[in-house]
C-alpha cells in the first residue's frame, strides 16, 4: 500500500524517501535506453537547422525526419534523446496545469528497427519499473489507441499488446484519427498511436468508462504523459496509399508531466522545473503567475540558442513572449526587472544545458526589451498624468495610441480616486471598429496591445487560412462558405476527411509565419478576366462584374502568398494580426469541413 500511494501523494516519510528529481528522470531514461542498444544524441538547438518550415523545434522527432525518411542516421537504427522543444501554438493554454512553451521531451526512435510489440513493452516498463524506470503506479494508468477509419483499421495488435503486458481491457480507449493517428501532411510516412495517461488525483480514480476518461481528461485529472507513434503508412494526397517499407517508431513524453506525477504534484508548475521560477513572482493570480514564469523561462532558452527580440519571425515570438511577460508581472505587482525571474533558469539547467556562460547576455537582452517596452508606456503614463478625470474616451486614446488595457487605465484612475466609464470606452470602440469596417476610418493603431478592428483583422487572417489550407491539404481545397463576428472568424471549405493534428498545425503555423513576416497587404482592381488569369480565389457562389478588386498578400520579392477577389476591408500590414490560433475542425456535410479560428 504503502510503497505506491504515499510515496506519491500522502504527507508522509515516503515522500522524502521517494522524491525524483527532474535530473534523475533524464538519466535514467538514457540508461534504460542505452541499456536497451539506442544510441543516445544530444538536444538539437531550440532554432531548426535545415527545416524553414517551422520557426522552433516542437517535438523530439523534428531533428531526425530525415532518417525518419529513410536517409541512414550515422548513430544506427536506435535512438534516444531529450529534445528542448518550444511550442508557442500551445499559448492560450499557458496557465493550465500540463502546458508551457517551452519544455522538454523524452523520446526513443526505431529507424526501421523494432516496432510496436517492443515500444509498447519499453514504454511500460520505464513507467512502472522501480529498478530501472520511473516505478510509476500502473493502476494509475489509460491507454488510448487508434479506432479506425477509412485509412487504416483498429489498432488491436497494440491493445493486445497492453492487455498482454496487464493494462486491463477497460483501461484502453479507441479515439478517432484526431487524438491516435500521426501525419506530418499530405505526403509521407503516417501512421497511428497510443497515448499514456496518468491519474493526478489524490484519491485515484479507478476504472472510468470512455465517457469517464473523456471527462477526467477535460478536467485534467488525468494527463497525457507519452505517446508512441508507429509510423507504418504511406500517404499521397492526403490519402493512405499503402505501407512503409521501413516501419518507424517515434516516442514524445513531456519531462515536466513526468516530474509532475513523481514528484505528487497535479500541475507542472510546482516541479523542480519551474517551483523555483515561481518563487520569484509575488502575487496572488495563480494563472498570471505561471504565465509570467512559463514566458521568461522560455526566453531565457530562446536567448541562450541566438535569438534576439525583433520584428520578424523568431524574434518576433521571443519579443511578445516578454512583453506579455511584463503585462502579466505588472498586474501582479511585480517589483524590480524580469531578469530577478530568469535567474533560478541558469541554476535549474546549470547540469543540462550550457545556458551558465550567457548569464549575463541574456539578462541583458530581458532587461534592454522590458525597458523599450515600459518607455512606450511611460510615454502613455504621462499623457494620463496630465489628465483632468478620466473620460471613457481618454481610455480609449490611451488604449489605442499608447496599447493601454482598459483594466490598467482603470486600475490608475483608481489610485487617483476617479472612476472609469467603461461604458464609454466600449462605446467609443464599437464606434471605431464601425468606421474602420466601412472602410472610411483611417488605420486603427492598436497600439501595443493591438486590438480593435477585430473583423477587419479576422477577415485578413481569413485569406491567409485559405492560402494555408490549399498549401498543407492541396490545391483542390476551395473556400465553400464563410462566416466572420468580432470573436472568430469561420470557414467551410472542400475537403473529404478529418485534418490530422498535424495538419492542423502545419496550417497555423504557416499563417503565422506570413503574420511574422509583416506582409503587405493590397488592393487592386483589375478586370475580371485579369484576376481570373492570375489564379484570384473567387467566393464560392458569389457573382462578379467585368471590374473587380483582388486583395494581394505579397512578398517584397513579388513571391505570392494569397490573391482572393474581395471588396475589403483588410488590414494593410499582415503584422498587424498577432496570434493565429484554430479552435476547432468539424463536418459540416459530405466533403466539407468547418474550421473556426481566433487571433489573440
Ligand atoms: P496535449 O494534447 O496535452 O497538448 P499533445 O498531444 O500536443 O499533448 P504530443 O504532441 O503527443 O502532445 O507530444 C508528446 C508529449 O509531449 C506529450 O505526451 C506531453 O507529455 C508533452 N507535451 C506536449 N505539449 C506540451 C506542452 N505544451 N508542455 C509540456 N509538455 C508537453
Ligand atoms: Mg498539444
């Protein structure tokens, strides 16, 4: 009794005697795979060498694609390592208790080597050994793995497979291609997975039904801790053409979430990991507090492999990653320059990675990008200082010429004994974004935080999808039907089948690369035929007269990203969108998918 459930999570001796450290965890996921004849390769950097398709490193298995291929790798067919991965898609989740954006991943890789019968078996055994593994709880544990579809049948052989290592049948889950199938696009290796997740909870929660598990896993009561990916067929054009002839497999498990669950605890943040970078931030708004402790730790590793804040790409990330980061510090009160939070980073990695010898570049750069920030906001203070009451309007001027959020106007006005008409502000904004949609009102300057004019935004990001859509499914795909409020923008498009989570990043990723890049974005009318000989997108359904205007996303160098016919209004700079971000991919009929999206 005793050896499973306090060592875990009573108050106990055990918990003193049993307590792995994160360090503890990567060693002794390298013996057991050295042990087990992989070759063990170092962290690739944070910044992609050879892969210009994605801006950083977001998962163990995108330094070795190329031997995932088939290309021979020079250390063998088994391989282990720990991979720095930064995942800034994941942003919105910033504050639960499983995600960050940066973290590290655990992974083991067959390059045509052993397959699912042993990656199933290894997977458990480092879970739930005590000699050689983690010595996990395995009543603990789910499985899910693959249901099915028209691409590839059920996965039985792996559940046989956990059945046979003594995962009960109604602890395996069947999920659909969107959870349990692995497909990095429209072409190359695919192929399902099973995914391991661990119960949080202190009481255990025992055997859940599928609706159970669903919930539990909603509520993050469990978590998924590793997933094993068994590459196994081919695709072309989005359709599964037949099998590999080298069969891969690729494993991912997060080492915060390891942490999490040896160490007792329900949420990442009181790991070894990031409790220290906790520390340093005062306050009382948990979520606030784990945003500012997630941003900096992952600058301080994006500083450390050579970025530098900036107005594009990489730098660009790194730069709104701080600045929400001193948003956040800010409303917590936080005292004294972020660099004090980024300092427990270089002790946490001192062992791991050789981030000690920039101490001091990259306080610098933290502190040098914090105080360009807070001077565009002093400039704002002033102007507010010199205010006599604070008007609904001079919120919304503070708001839009100097990125003031209405909470912190109001917060200050506070301290000054006047209250704020919010109701104004509002007011003023629905008028504004009203004016810019009819396209009279100049250029709406968001300021820092750059909000307002959010259709007009969405409905630029809307033509970017398209674009991205046609890139990553082919160019078959052709908008079917659109929909766009001041929250979301929607678009039902031609496609025969459910987009992978791949896909699905693949295509968010590539509207944000095209919003990182500051695009322009212009208006030109033409003839109908011109447009209809350029390759314009036309609306599904719309009709058009012999002048019409097409709205161009392009390159300096005349490259072309997007050309829709499209009456407007857009934005003028693709810079101006921030985060794009799809919340959600469904049917809505035969051959027609819906997707719905937000920018943050
Ligand atoms: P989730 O659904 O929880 O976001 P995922 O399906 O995106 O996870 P994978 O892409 O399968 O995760 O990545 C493999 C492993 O990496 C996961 O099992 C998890 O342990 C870890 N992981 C993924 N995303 C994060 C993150 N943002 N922060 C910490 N760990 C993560
Ligand atoms: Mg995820």
């Amino acid at each position: 009794m005793c050896e499973y459930r306090c060592s875990f999570y009573a108050t106990s001796l055990c918990d003193i005697v049993f307590h792995m450290k994160s360090s503890d965890i990567r060693q002794r996921f390298f013996s057991f795979f050295k042990k087990r004849n992989h070759a063990i390769i170092p962290s690739a950097s944070l910044v992609p060498k050879n892969d210009p398709s994605v801006l950083f490193t977001t998962a163990g298995m995108q330094p070795l694609v190329p031997y995932l291929l088939g290309q021979p790798h020079p250390a063998g067919t088994r391989i282990a390592s720990v991979q720095k991965c930064v995942r800034t898609q994941d942003i919105d989740e910033i504050g639960d208790n499983t995600h960050d954006t940066f973290f590290e991943m655990l992974g083991n890789w067959s390059l045509g080597d052993y397959f699912k019968e042993e990656a199933i078996r290894w997977s458990l055994e480092f879970l739930t050994s005590k000699e050689e593994g983690l010595g996990l709880d395995s009543t603990r544990l789910y499985i899910t793995v693959f249901a099915g579809d028209e691409n590839a049948p059920r996965d039985d052989e792996s559940a046989r497979i956990w059945q046979s290592l003594g995962i009960p049948e109604n602890r395996i889950y069947y999920l659909g291609a969107q959870n349990n199938w692995w497909s990095p696009g429209d072409n190359g290796p695919c192929g399902p997975d099973s995914e391991m997740f661990y119960d949080v909870t202190k009481e255990g929660l025992g055997d859940l039904t599928p609706q159970e598990f669903a919930a539990a896993d909603e509520a993050q009561q469990v978590v998924e801790i590793w997933n094993d990916v068994f590459m196994e067929f081919e695709k072309k054009d989005g359709v599964v053409v037949g099998k590999l002839s080298q069969k891969n497999v690729d494993t991912g498990a997060g080492l915060e979430r390891m942490a999490m669950v040896l160490q007792g605890k329900n949420n990442i943040f009181e790991t070894d990991l990031l409790s220290p970078i906790m520390e340093t931030i005062t306050g009382n708004d948990l979520r606030s507090r784990r945003i500012v402790a997630d941003h900096i730790r992952t600058a301080v590793c994006m500083i450390a492999d050579g970025v530098l804040p900036s107005n594009t790409d990489r730098g660009y990330i790194l730069r709104r990653l701080l600045r929400r980061a001193v948003r956040f510090a800010d409303i917590l009160g936080v005292e004294g320059s972020l660099s004090a939070v980024a300092e427990p980073v270089f002790g946490i990695y001192a062992d791991v990675y050789p981030i000690e010898e920039a101490r001091d570049h990259i306080k610098g750069v933290i502190e040098q990008e914090e105080i360009k920030f807070r001077q565009t906001l002093q400039k704002g203070l002033r102007v507010f200082e010199k205010l006599d009451g604070v008007s609904g309007k001079d919120a919304f001027m503070l708001f839009s010429t100097y990125g003031f959020p209405l909470e912190m106007t109001v917060e200050l006005a506070q301290e000054k004994g006047i209250i704020v008409d919010e109701e104004e502000f509002k007011k003023e904004f629905e008028e504004h974004q009203k004016t810019s949609r009819a396209g009279v009102g100049q250029k709406f300057k968001g300021g820092l935080a750059g909000h307002g004019e959010e259709t007009v935004r969405l409905h630029t990001a809307h033509h970017l999808l398209l674009s991205a859509l046609q890139k990553v499914l082919g160019s078959r795909v052709h908008q079917r039907g659109s929909n766009i409020t001041s929250e979301r923008l929607r678009i039902d498009f031609s496609f025969g089948r459910k987009m992978t989570d791949d896909e699905k990043k693949q295509v968010e990723d590539l509207v944000n690369m095209w919003i990182d890049e500051k695009l322009v974005v212009a208006r030109r009318d033409m003839s109908k035929q011109e447009a209809e000989q350029m390759g314009a997108e036309m609306e599904f359904g719309a009709t058009y007269g012999e002048r019409v205007s097409v709205y161009f996303v392009e390159r300096l160098d005349g490259t072309r990203i997007s050309a829709e016919f499209c009456g407007g209004p857009h934005v003028s700079n693709t810079g101006e969108l921030g985060r794009f971000i799809i919340k959600k991919e469904e049917a809505v009929a035969a051959g027609i998918r819906r997707i719905k999206a937000v920018l943050e």
